[in-house]
C-alpha cells in the first residue's frame, strides 16, 4: 500500500469516527443506552463476584497478588449478616 493511500484510509477512518462519536453524544436515547449497557455490565461482573466462594476469593487474591480481593470478600460477608 502506498504512502498516500495509507494517508487517505487514515483521514477516512478519523473522519467517520469524528462524525459517529458526534452522533452518539448528541442523541439522548444514545447516551441512555451507554449508560444502560455500562451498568448492566457492572452489575453482571458485580453478582459474580457476591456468588464468589471463599475458596475462590483466596485463589483469585492469590493469582492476581490483590489482597483486596479477600477483604471485600470478607467484608460483603459481615455485612450480609448484618454488621
């Protein structure tokens, strides 16, 4: 592929990208369904981890080197039995 040509399919591409990210910004029903599509992700990878045993908990803690992985464990576990 020549030179120009990569020039020209990149202009193209910055173009219809530019003109897209215009068109999702500026139609509520758009920015509605974002936001929609990002909480339902957030509360699918939520109700995963609140299913998560501790077993599982210590591992993935492990594998990652997160502690903080066991900690939230531990703490949904003392607020699920109300403290």
């Amino acid at each position: 592929m020549s030179r120009a040509s990569e020039i020209a399919l990149t202009s193209l591409a910055m173009g219809l990208g530019a003109v897209v990210g215009f068109i999702v910004v500026t139609r509520p029903e758009s920015i509605e369904r974002m936001k929609n599509g990002v909480t339902d992700i957030f509360s699918t990878s939520k109700k995963k981890v609140d299913e998560m045993s501790e077993e599982v908990a210590l591992r993935t803690a492990r594998l990652t080197k997160n502690p903080q992985v066991n900690q939230d464990w531990v703490e949904r576990q003392w607020e699920s039995i109300g403290y």
